[in-house]
C-alpha cells in the first residue's frame, strides 16, 4: 500500500518536470520579446540608437512590414509611434543570421514620460517594460521587454574618440569587444561605461589601455587565445630558446615585432594589463593616439531562469586629461562627458538553465 501511495506523487512530479522543461525550452526558441535592451538618444533628437527584438508584423515570405503602430509603456505612461517614427529591419548582427529588430527615432524619448538619475552621469534615463505592436491586419501582439531603458544624451557628440567594434564568432560569450582610440590632441580618461539598467547590469568588464602595439595581444586574449609562452628559453626575445607561443593568434597581427614578452608579464594593476574592471569606475587614461579595449560578455549581466537575447547600444563617459591630472579641475559626474555608441552589442545573458 505504501509503494501505491507513493506512485501517484511520483508521477505528478514526473509530469510537473516535463511541462516546467517544456515551458522554459518553449521561452528559449521563440524569437525576441523578453531580454536586456539599453540604447541612448540626444535630448533634442538629432541622434540615438534603440532597438528592441520582436517579429510581429513580419511577413518572413514577403517581406513586408505591415506594421501600423507601437506602443511603449511604463508605469508613468504610455509612447505611441507610427512609421516612420519606427522601423522594421532585419540587421545582421551575427554571423549569417539577420534578426527581426524595431528601430526608434530618437527624437521620440525627448517627451517620454518617466525617468530616472544615473549613479555615474548625471543624465535621465527611461525604463520601459512593455511592447505593444498593432499590425495593418488588426493583429495585436503584447510582449514583456523584461530589462529596457533609453538614457538620454546632452550636447553634442565628441570627434575625439573613434570607436569600432570586433565582431564575436556566436560560440563565444562575448556580447562585444570596443576598441577605442584617442584622436584628440590632449589626454583622455575613460570613466564609465553604461550598457543596461542596474537590475540587468552586474558592472563587471573587462579593459586596458595603452599604446596601440598591445592591441593584437589584448584582442588575442578576448578571443580565448592568450600568447602563452613555453617553459623552454631564457626569459627574453631574441635569446636562445626564446619564448615560443602555443598556437597562432587567428585574425590578429603578428605581435612579434609588437613586445610580446612584455606584455605577456605585465603587473595585475598595469592599467596596460586587459582585466576585469568596475563598469563605473574604468579610468582607463589614454595620451594622443593611445587605443583602449572594452571586452563585455556574460558576465557582464545578471543570471536569468533561461536564456534571455540581449541588445545593447552602450554609452561611454569619459574626461579630459588624464586619471589623477585631468584638464579639468573636477571630475565629478556633472563634468563627465557622455558618448553614445552606434555599435550594438549582441547575445545573451547567462541563465540558471
């Protein structure tokens, strides 16, 4: 009798873990909806960069958009768009896979209804936790955007740091690598970089700084293949038996005319040495013509039960002159300045799954 009565509860376990398993892998094949999405737009509306993933209103034989108009929605109100206010594409923003995306006009969020005071710029940001797409054929769809926030922008964008972005083969959990280089003729620190709303973000990256001939090393060290040297030769290049590396540096310049071997030692604090780093406190210093590296990848956002998309377009703060002399005589927030990027970072976030 006792084995009997066991029965049942074993079963309905059985099948509570089947349907739980089967929801949850149903969550991770469907397409947008519910992720981390982080954008920017300049408060007058002249530049930004938002976008959200979601396939409704898509005709994937046709190709045709037949989107008619979309809501966005927080707990201070709702932001009505139509075309061309909001558009449909489908980027490719991974290797050989385009994805359906909504693009908004930046001038859109001058007036959007809600925001709130960043802790490292002193600029507002709004929070959105709702999609409503209506289509042409009277179909509505309703999607939970789960981490979304648009921070807006003052002034005007700055000509002294170029930004351009490595793309990552899929496998990896890099979300992005930003190599960004110092055109202006006086120093500049990096101070921050904001990529998602602080229940999203864990604030953890990883960068460096420094002349550009340690690029390929750093670059070899955020695509997973460091220059390792072997055991063998005395610890100097052009010795005998001088350090050889494990495997070539795939996609990268060969360093060896670059100072591997210094590099390959630097001391944990070298602000040259690619390590993890507060995402709010990166005071990365950069003289004319230095480059830095910002690698950001899983770990840089917060666990969710199962895989959500993640689409950021991140925002750097930075100053004039170096960590610890800037130009400036402060370097609070108020006398940060912000540059928003137009590079997305794309992927996914960890999950307990």
């Amino acid at each position: 009798m006792r084995l009997g009565a066991a029965v049942p509860p074993l079963v309905l376990a059985l099948v509570l873990h089947g349907a739980v398993v089967g929801w949850t892998e149903r969550l991770e094949d469907r397409p947008g909806g519910t992720g981390v999405y982080f954008g920017w737009a300049h408060a007058n509306g002249t530049d930004g960069r938002f976008q959200l993933l979601a396939d409704a209103c898509v005709d994937p034989v046709a190709e045709r958009h037949p989107l008619l108009e979309v809501a966005l929605t927080n707990r201070d109100g709702t932001l009505l768009l139509e075309p061309p206010a909001v558009q449909v594409s489908r980027p490719d923003l991974v290797f050989g896979a385009p994805v359906t995306v909504y693009s908004f006009d930046p001038a859109a969020f001058a007036g959007a209804p809600g925001s709130v005071r960043h802790d490292a710029l002193p600029l507002r940001t709004v929070a959105l936790d709702r999609l409503v797409v209506r289509c042409r054929d009277h179909a509505e769809v309703t999607m939970r955007l789960g981490s979304a926030a648009v921070m807006l922008l003052d002034g005007a964008p700055t000509d002294a740091l170029t930004v351009s972005q490595r793309r990552v083969p899929p496998a990896t959990e890099a979300l992005g690598i930003l190599v960004i280089s110092n055109d202006a003729e006086h120093p500049v620190t990096l101070r921050s970089l904001t990529y998602a709303s602080g229940r999203a973000s864990t604030g953890s990256v990883r960068g460096a700084a420094g002349e550009p001939a340690y690029l390929p090393l750093w670059l070899a060290e955020a695509y997973g293949s460091p220059q390792v040297p072997t055991a063998t030769g005395p610890a100097s290049p052009g010795g005998d038996g001088a350090a050889r590396t494990t495997r070539p540096l795939a996609g990268t310049v060969d360093p060896a005319s670059l100072t591997p071997w210094d590099a390959a030692y630097l001391d944990p604090d070298d602000p040259r040495a690619l390590r993890e780093r507060r995402a709010d406190r990166l005071d990365l210093s950069m003289q004319p013509g230095d480059v830095a590296v910002i690698v950001v990848d899983q770990r840089a956002l917060r666990r969710t039960l199962v895989q959500r998309p993640a689409l950021l377009y991140p925002v750097i703060g930075y100053t004039l002159g170096l960590d610890g002399e800037p130009l400036d005589s402060a370097t609070t927030p108020a006398h940060i300045a912000a540059l928003g990027l137009d590079t997305a970072l794309y992927g996914h976030s960890p999950s307990w799954r």
